[in-house]
C-alpha cells in the first residue's frame, strides 16, 4: 500500500487476489490522507455503487485520544478496492465497518494497515462480503502493534457468504504484535446461508425467497450499524444486495 508509479504484481502481498486489470486502467492512484487532531471525532462514508471501476487509497492518522469512524458500501458493477493505513497515537480509536457485494466478474477489495504507534488505542474492524456470480469479495487487513504499545486493543471480524459455488472469498486477517500487554483477536469465516436457519425460517411460513433476503440482510446490517446516516446506508445496502440475488 505504497504509493508507486507501476501498478504492482500479484507477486505484492496486498495485490494477490486483486482486479489487475481494472486497476491498471486507474493506476496510478493518489493517497487521500486523513489526519484527525488529538481529541476529534471524525467520521467517513464511501459508497461504490458504480457502473465503472473504483480505487481509493486513504493514509489516515490519528492524533492522541482521536476517534475516527470508517463505514464502506463496497458494491459497484464493476471492480472496487479501498486501501487502509490508519496509524493510532496513545488512547486513539478508529473503527471500520465494511459490506462488500460482488456479483458478475466484479472484485471487492478491503485492504487495511493499521498501526498502533502508542499505547491504549483501539482499533476495530468488522467486514461482511457476499459473493455471487463469479464475483471475488477479498480481505486483507494486518493489524500492527509497535515496541511500546502496552495496552492495546485490536480486533478484526470478517465473515463471507458465497450465494453460488462460482463465486469466490480470500480473506487474510493478520496480527504483528510487538509490545507486552495487549488484547489483539481476529476471526474469520467464509461460508454458505445455514441450512438449518433457512429450514426454521420455513417452518414457521416464510417463503425460502424471503427467508433468505432476511438472513442476508441481516448478516451485512452489523456492519453499518452506527454509521452516523446508518439508516440510509442501510437502505442502499439492502438495495444493492436485491441486485445482487
């Protein structure tokens, strides 16, 4: 996730899995960085619902005590990628909730960096991916705990659903931990709709359809929920979601 002038290879940790050939027609891509005073609260919402193909690169940086919230509808025709770096100073807190939505041959890609440079920050990731089609949701996020960063607080929990077996999920959550006393997890799981919930659903009279909207919509809901306009977020979401069953 550094700024080059030649698009990388998938020989690029971060570019494995990646829509090369929609990124090239992008490439190169000019980081947008975010900087949040030591105190603030900041907020940010990025919608890709588009017909053409999508790259955003954000090099964030939080100031002590700062707090910065971070929600994506990854959801485009075509190929989408949001790229990360986010790095913490003492008690800071940055928080992503991402829905990613691939259908076609599109790819929707999150790619994180999160540093954590001093002690007692937070950071939390939450990441929902629905895959039909052939399309490819991926994750790749590294949560990094630098020398002296007692206290840290980092979690990342990222879950795919697969609508059909051409569709496809990479997801790589990763922790680099160099300090003491610290609480770091990350989850991860890539699946289909339960069978079991779908059989519940029907058994008190909703139709397969129907119950199967519900379980999905629910499924990516967590994921916006305190967006600060999380109501209408969600109203694209579950839109984009109809276009993609």
């Amino acid at each position: 996730m550094v700024d080059v002038a030649t698009l990388p290879t998938r020989h690029a940790e971060d570019f494995r899995y990646a829509d090369l050939t929609a990124l090239a027609s992008l490439w190169p891509v000019k980081a947008e960085t975010i900087v949040v005073p030591a105190g603030e609260r900041r907020a940010l919402t990025l919608i890709h619902t588009g017909e053409a193909p999508l790259v955003r690169d954000l090099a964030v940086a939080l100031g002590e005590g700062a707090h910065f919230a971070l929600h994506v509808l990854n959801a485009g025709a075509a190929s989408g990628r949001i790229a990360v770096r986010a790095t913490l100073q003492a008690g800071a807190h940055f928080h992503l909730g991402a829905v990613q939505l691939a259908g076609g041959d599109a790819t929707a890609e999150i790619v994180t960096h999160v540093t954590h440079a001093a002690p007692d920050a937070i950071s939390r990731q939450v990441v929902r991916s629905v895959a039909g089609g052939r399309g490819t949701a991926n994750y790749l996020g590294k949560v990094l705990v630098q020398p002296g960063a007692d206290g840290t607080d980092g979690e990342q929990s990222v879950r795919a659903m697969l609508l059909d077996r051409t569709a496809t999920a990479n997801a790589r959550p990763e922790l680099e931990i160099y300090a003491d006393d610290v609480k770091c997890a990350h989850g991860c799981a890539v699946g289909e709709l339960d069978a079991g919930g779908l059989f519940y659903m029907a058994q008190r009279g909703l139709p397969p359809e129907l119950a199967k909207r519900l379980m999905l919509q629910a499924f990516i809901a967590e994921a916006l929920a305190g967006a600060e306009d999380e109501a209408a977020l969600q109203d694209q979401a579950r839109a984009a979601l109809e276009a993609l069953l």
